[in-house]
C-alpha cells in the first residue's frame, strides 16, 4: 500500500469523498501545502470509536469498600437550602 499525497485546495475541494474513501479502505491521507506534508487524515481506531453510552464506564471503578454508605455526611448536604 503507497501512502496518497493530496494538496490542500484539492482537499478542500473533495474533503467528504475523501473521508469516505479513508472509511471504505481504511488507508491514511496525506495532506500538502506547496509540496510540504501538513497534515494526516486517517481512521480512527476502533478502540478510540464511541461504543454509546450504556457500558462505557463499565470497568473503571475498581475498587469500592462501602458501596451502600452515604458518599457524604448528611450535614454536608445542601439541598434546598
């Protein structure tokens, strides 16, 4: 696989087709200003893909003692006052 070299303006002019085609093949993009590389557009990995929001956080509390206690005094609570 060669790596694509694209200018900017032709970027700018096809930057939907091109996300779409770094979708379909997963391959990166290179983007160029007067021959100089600026940037890189490519996938996201899949572990860095937003897989919703019900399980997300699942597996990062790892420990909790207490897990039926107050998370605070009841002296320290504020509500409607």
């Amino acid at each position: 696989m060669t790596a694509k070299h694209i200018g900017a303006s032709e970027f700018q002019a096809e930057c939907l087709k091109l996300v779409v085609a770094i979708e379909r093949t997963g391959q990166s993009i290179t983007i160029t200003k007067r021959g100089t590389p600026v940037a890189v557009l490519g996938p996201v990995p899949i572990s860095a893909k937003f897989k919703g929001l019900f399980g997300a956080l699942k597996g990062s509390v790892l420990r909790y003692d207490k897990p039926f206690d107050p998370a605070t005094e009841p002296d320290e609570w504020s509500a409607g006052q």
